[in-house]
C-alpha cells in the first residue's frame, strides 16, 4: 500500500491506524498535528482512523523555542 506522507511517497507493508503509523515512524503523538486528506484529525481518533491506499497524510511535529 502506498500513501503520500508530508507529501513524498511512502510504502506501508498493511493496514495501520494513524497511531500505528506514528508509532512506526518513530513519532511520539503528544507532540504532534496529523492531516489525512486535508482533515485535521484531534488526538482521539488517532486510534481509530486507518491509513488507506492513496491517502494523503500530513504530519506536523510541534516545536518549542523562544
């Protein structure tokens, strides 16, 4: 399955929630924003929202400083 991820290519092996994917990536999804096909999803249907082929997901990491 491909998906288009912060708009490059990306080849999944199956199924994943958008927590899955997160988790796979090495992402800690307190610190992050996630868009699937220009929906921002809240942190609660992480769980429950699955990447399908040909989605566009968006991932923004939040960043501090001052």
């Amino acid at each position: 399955m491909q998906i288009r991820l912060n708009g490059e290519p990306h080849d999944l092996s199956g199924s994943l929630t958008i927590h899955g994917l997160l988790d796979t990536l090495g992402i800690e999804a307190e610190r992050v924003a996630v868009e699937v096909n220009r929906r921002i999803l809240t942190r609660s249907e992480f769980s429950v929202v699955t990447v399908s082929d040909g989605d566009e997901v968006e991932v923004v990491t939040f960043v501090g400083g001052g």
